[in-house]
C-alpha cells in the first residue's frame, strides 16, 4: 500500500467518522430542550459538516475517492443514543454526557493521526486545525455541564 493509500484510509475513515458525528449531533439538538445545548449542538453539526468538506478536499490531493455517509457503527449508536435518552429522566444531560465523550473520542483519533511522522505539511494543518477545534468544543462541553 503507498504512502497516499494509507493516509487515504486514515483520512476516509476520519471523514467517515465526522459524518456520524454530525448527523449525531443534528439528532441530540432535536431531543434537548435547554437551548445553550441545543445551539452548542446544532454549532458542533456545523463544525463537522465543515470538517468534512476540508477531509475531501485534503483526499482529492492524494488522489483518493472520499467516503460517501455515515457507518453502520455510527449509525447503531445513534440508535442507542435514542434509547438512552428515551429512558434517561433526564435527556439533556445524558445527551451532553455523550458529547463530551464523543469529542475526547474525537481528540484521540486526531492525535493519533497527527502522529504520522511523514504526514504532509497540508494535511497536519487541516488536522491540527480541526483537532484544536474539537478540543474547544469539548471545553465548551465541560463548561455547559457545570450549567446544567
């Protein structure tokens, strides 16, 4: 495998992972009711949508064909997320608990890419980019956890 399959793979699955968490994060917003969560939310949706556009872009540079959806994994847990918040007395909370989870999950994965020693210069930029950004959200995350 060359050097552009692998950081293709890694960057699609990336991308792949942005789609679930923006379709995620469009789902929570409609089962919140505090409206700091839902703005924070419907922002951290935004966010991935824009990640997105950057990871295909960055992909097309390699050469690469983008990942079209979300995965089945992401989808399941969405489902479980509907439970979850369906049984929980009470839903915002459960729903920003699942965030925060979700964004350090997210700082891991970027970490773990930014740790390809030969990865290009465009590439780490997009990916510190984003990274930082998730960063701040989770910050944002913790800060609306001590509200609630």
């Amino acid at each position: 495998m060359s050097y552009s399959d692998k950081m293709g793979e890694k960057l699609n699955e990336l991308l792949e992972k942005n789609y679930d968490a923006e379709a995620g994060y469009k789902n929570a917003a409609e089962k919140v009711q505090n409206s700091a969560l839902k703005n924070y939310l419907l922002s951290r949706a935004q966010d991935r949508y824009d990640f997105g556009h950057e990871l295909k872009a960055e992909l097309k540079t390699f050469g690469q064909e983008p990942e079209k959806g979300t995965s089945l994994a992401g989808d399941a847990h969405r489902l479980w997320m509907d439970l979850k918040t369906a049984l929980s007395s009470d839903k915002d909370e459960a729903v920003l608990e699942e965030a925060i989870r979700g964004e350090r999950a997210a700082v891991d994965e970027y970490d773990e890419i930014l740790k390809e020693e030969s990865l290009p210069s465009s590439t780490k930029s997009i990916i510190t980019a984003q990274r930082n950004s998730v960063k701040a959200a989770l910050n944002e995350a913790k800060a609306l956890e001590v509200l609630a």
